[in-house]
C-alpha cells in the first residue's frame, strides 16, 4: 500500500487513541509529529492488518495492508465504506451523544419543576377548599342577618300598629331580603334552613 494512504487512513476523523498492527498495540503519540512517528512505526512493523480503536476500546476502523501472500492491497473496513459515509455517521454519532448529555442534564432541571408544579397545585386545591368554606359561611351569615331584619321589621310594624302600606312595605322588604339571601346561598351551593 502506499504511504501516503496509510497516512491518510491514520489521520482521519475520529482519529485513533491506539493502532492494533496484526497482533501488537501501537499507541497513538501525543507529542510532536505524531502521525509521521505513528506512520513509520507501523511501516517498520510490516503488518497485514491495522485497526484503529477509540480511547473506550471500540473499533473504528481496519485497514487490510497485505494479503497472506504478501501482496499489497488497501483495502479498507470501516463502518461506512466511503470517507464521506464515515464523517457523516461520526456526526450523526455525535449528534446522537450530545443530544443524550443535554437531555440527561436537563432531566434534574424537569423534574425539579414538575415538583414545584406538584406543590403549587395542592397548594391551590387547599386554598380552594379554605375558599369554599369560606363562601358557605358567608351565605349562613347572610341568611341570619336577612331572618333578623324580617324580624326586627315586623316587631316594629307591630308595635307602631301602622297602616296597611307599612306592613306590606315590612313584607316585601323581608321577601326581598330572604330571597336574596336564597339566591345567593343557591348559587354558592349552600342549602338554606327553608329547603
């Protein structure tokens, strides 16, 4: 195979963090000219095979350099098939990775405003509860406050022995009054002492 393919085959995305050369590991060189000192030890090896494995010790991609033979013949294994199909689906992988980190890192951020929606709507069923009460004392209080008045009216219409309009002025004033509160009480939801 030529060198130069070799070389190229090295340096591509996403590029190796060791070289298995048939049965011997190679280790990528942080330093320096790396892929020159990587290129020359695995031309000084002679292998028939490379592969190139990731830093988690998966394979990413092999390359045939001789046959059994001793023929040259470069061909190529990786996932893909083409350069292009390989840097695509490295991109796709990695949009799939990133998209799984920022979905997992938003994970406590969701649940933690799930929890304060969960509080914030038993906090509201509560109120809503306090509210109703609430509302039906006020409906008895009116009730108490309209048979009082009645009273009063005829205790004073009594007593005073007025004339006909008074006494019917006292009854509609009464009528007026219990209605309103039976209105009232009926739309809160409240039974009244005359149902």
């Amino acid at each position: 195979m030529a060198a130069t393919s070799l070389s190229a085959w090295l340096r591509r995305v996403p590029h190796p963090a060791w070289i298995m050369a048939d049965n011997q590991k190679v280790l990528v060189p942080t330093q320096g000219n790396r892929w020159k000192e990587l290129h020359n030890t695995i031309t000084a090896l002679e292998p028939l095979q490379v592969v190139a494995y990731a830093a988690d010790g998966g394979a990413i991609r092999a390359l045939q350099l001789r046959n059994d033979s001793g023929e040259e013949t470069g061909a190529t294994a990786d996932s893909g098939g083409s350069k292009g199909d390989t840097e695509l689906e490295t991109f796709a992988r990695l949009l799939a990775d990133a998209y799984g980190k920022a979905a997992n890192a938003q994970q406590p951020i969701i649940d933690s405003a799930m929890q304060f929606i969960e509080r914030l709507s038993k906090r509201l069923a509560d109120t809503e509860g306090e509210l109703q009460k609430v509302r039906h004392h006020y409906a008895r209080l009116l009730e108490d406050v309209a048979h009082e008045r009645a009273e009063t009216i005829a205790l004073s219409a009594g007593q005073q022995e007025g004339s006909m309009i008074e006494q019917a002025v006292g009854a509609l004033v009464t009528g007026a009054v219990q209605g309103q509160a039976a209105r009232l009480a009926s739309k809160n939801g409240v039974k009244t002492n005359a149902e």
